[in-house]
C-alpha cells in the first residue's frame, strides 16, 4: 500500500522484528534512505526511528545510521533545553503562589520508554484561572513581551522557547460544541491533578481523565482543520499504555458520542492496534471500521490536500479557505455542527484576531 520508506517507518514503530524487514532495510536505495529521513523529521519520530532501527544497525549503511544519531543527539539536547526553561518557569510561578499546570509535550513524554526521545518544541501551561497574573509576572520578572492575538491562550518567547499560557484548554471561537467541550475539561482539571517534581521544582501535570479527553479532541481538532502526525498517533499509543486503568472508559466514551467524536477516536485507536503494535483490549467498546482506518492513515502519511503554505495575505487566504473545503469531510467526521456555519463562524474569529489569519 505504501511505499519502502513508509513501510519501514511503520514496522519500526510497531517493533516488528522479522526477517523480511532487513531484506528491505538492506535494499533502500540512497533516495529512499533520505525519503525516511524526511518523513520521520516531519513527523517528529526520529529518535523513536533511531531507537527502533538500533538492532538492525549492521544492515544500514554507516553513513545513515550516523545521521540518524546524530539528529537524535540534538533533539535530545533540545529536550534537555526545553526542560531548563520548564523548571525555571514552574519556580517563578511557585515563587508567586500561582499554579503551574504542563499540558501535552513534557507530560506525555513521561509515558515513553526514552522521555527525551519524545520530541517537544513548545511549553503548554494553565493557571487555573489566573493567567493574566503568570502573564504579568513573567513580562516583569523575565522581560518577556505577551501576545493576546491567538485565540484561547496568550504567547512568548523565552530562551528561544515559545510559551502557551492557556486561559482555555481548546479554542472555543470557532466551534459553539467547543464551548460545551471546554467546560467538561475545566471541570476535569478541577476534579484531580497529579503533583510532579522536575528536580527540585513542582508542576501539576493532568488526571488520566483530562487526557483521555483532551489528547483526544486536540488531536481531533488538528486533524480536522489541517493534519496531524505520526507522533500523535504514538503519543496516544503510550498514554493509553500508561494510563488505560486510570480512565473512566464509559464516561469517555459517552462523551465521545455526545461530541460526535467516536468514530474518529476508535479508528485512531485500531490503527496504533493494528500499525504501531498497540494491545487490542486497552480501550472497551472500540469499534473496527476499516474503510476509515485506512482513509485516515493515509491521510496521516499522504495528505490528500497537498498545496503549499504560499506567501501573502491573499494567497494564504485563498489558500486556506481551499485547505477548508478540501477537509470538510474531516470537520463532518468529528464535529456534530454545520461545517458551511463554522466557516462563516471561523472567519469570523480570525477578523477578531487578524494574526491569526497567516498563522
């Protein structure tokens, strides 16, 4: 169905060891060696590439697995970067009696084998309710400047890190359901969290309930407005590993129904079964639908819209409107609202935030 890069890329992941694999690993041209290595950069996999493709190194050329490392050595010092900026951020927070709550990147990374192996670019955090005074204390203790042009959280910079600072955990401008689905995570949020230490310094990391939600309709969301990755796919495999005893699954699963999300979530869920080695009884109630699996792995990996990011207001106006109209069958799988609505509602929200609209 795919081709040699894209199969290995998969097997891989899925920690097939079988000796049909080396013969294909050992008939990789030069192009399709560089084809894998783009491929798992884009998806942000490359050091769980790196990881899985450890034990066939004597099959690979030198040259490659040299690259593969060597790339894997940076995100992991990138990793290590990300985390001093982490600790300093939760210490000015504790510093200043206000929460400090880490959403997706470092938290999910925990749940990997090789925390550092799990890529993260930004830092995601929630203040429950006050993040107009974390936004205040880090433009005057850290000299940040914080941008309010994005909905659903402000921005900064710091150390060469982007930081998110939510005020909601999902962006409700565009999508009147995601007013409902916010509530239902505040309320989670609100229910339970876990205290965590990096060193000596304290966060809250989310309940295995909040995730169960959130993971879920963020990478819902993504998907249906542009892609998602490779990385969202394995992110979900191992929280579920982790966490799938600490989920209320009927209460996930209702909620699921009610947002029109279930089809989405299972066929998700039967392709880390069924292409990334997932356990097939984690997750009660999952239902197998094939035909869709199938439509949304490739479109993980081959994206049916194609076209270029352009330059120009215009041209990315246009273009993004085209990207809409092309994924509308997306935006039916997983909202249960009007899509030809939620364009004129989407618009709308961007004159609210104009910055957004070439973002």
């Amino acid at each position: 169905m795919y081709n040699k890069p894209v199969n290995i890329l998969l097997s891989v992941l899925n920690n097939h060891s079988e000796a049909s694999l080396v013969e294909v690993i050992k008939s990789l041209s030069e192009e399709e060696w560089s084809e894998l290595l783009t491929l798992a950069q884009q998806h942000n996999i490359l050091p769980l590439i790196c990881d899985g493709m450890a034990k066939y190194r004597k099959d690979i050329p030198q040259k490659v697995f040299a690259k593969l490392a060597g790339l894997t050595l940076i995100a992991e010092d990138k990793y290590e970067a990300r985390i001093k900026v982490l600790k300093e951020l939760a210490a000015l927070m504790e510093a200043n009696n206000i929460p400090f709550m880490v959403l997706k990147g470092y938290g999910i990374s925990l749940f990997y084998p090789i925390p550092n192996h799990r890529t993260f670019s930004d830092i995601d955090t929630y203040n429950f309710g006050r993040f107009e005074d974390a936004d205040n204390i880090l433009a005057k203790e850290i000299g940040v400047k914080i941008d309010g042009d994005v909905h659903h959280h402000t921005t900064c910079v710091y150390k060469g890190v982007l930081i998110e600072n939510h005020y909601d955990f999902i962006n409700t401008s565009q999508h009147n359901s995601n007013l409902r689905f916010e509530q239902i995570l505040k309320e989670e949020a609100a229910k339970g969290t876990i205290q965590h230490k990096i060193g000596d310094v304290a966060v809250i990391l989310p309940s295995a309930m909040f995730n169960a939600l959130f993971l879920m309709r963020h990478m819902a969301s993504h998907y249906a407005a542009e892609r998602v990755s490779l990385r969202h796919l394995c992110d979900w495999m191992q929280f579920i590993k982790a966490e799938h005893q600490n989920i209320d699954w009927t209460r996930v699963n209702d909620i699921y129904k009610e947002f029109n999300m279930k089809r989405f979530a299972d066929a998700i869920t039967r392709i880390c079964i069924t292409h990334l080695g997932m356990e097939n009884n984690l997750i009660p109630d999952v239902i197998c639908d094939e035909k869709l699996e199938e439509r949304i792995l490739r479109d993980i990996i081959l994206p049916e819209f194609t076209d270029e990011k352009p330059s120009g207001f215009v041209r990315i106006v246009w273009w993004k409107t085209r990207r809409y109209f092309s994924n509308r069958w997306k935006h039916k799988l997983i909202y249960n609202e009007s899509w030809l609505w939620t364009f004129f509602q989407s618009a709308y929200a961007h004159l609210l935030k104009p910055k957004t609209i070439t973002h």
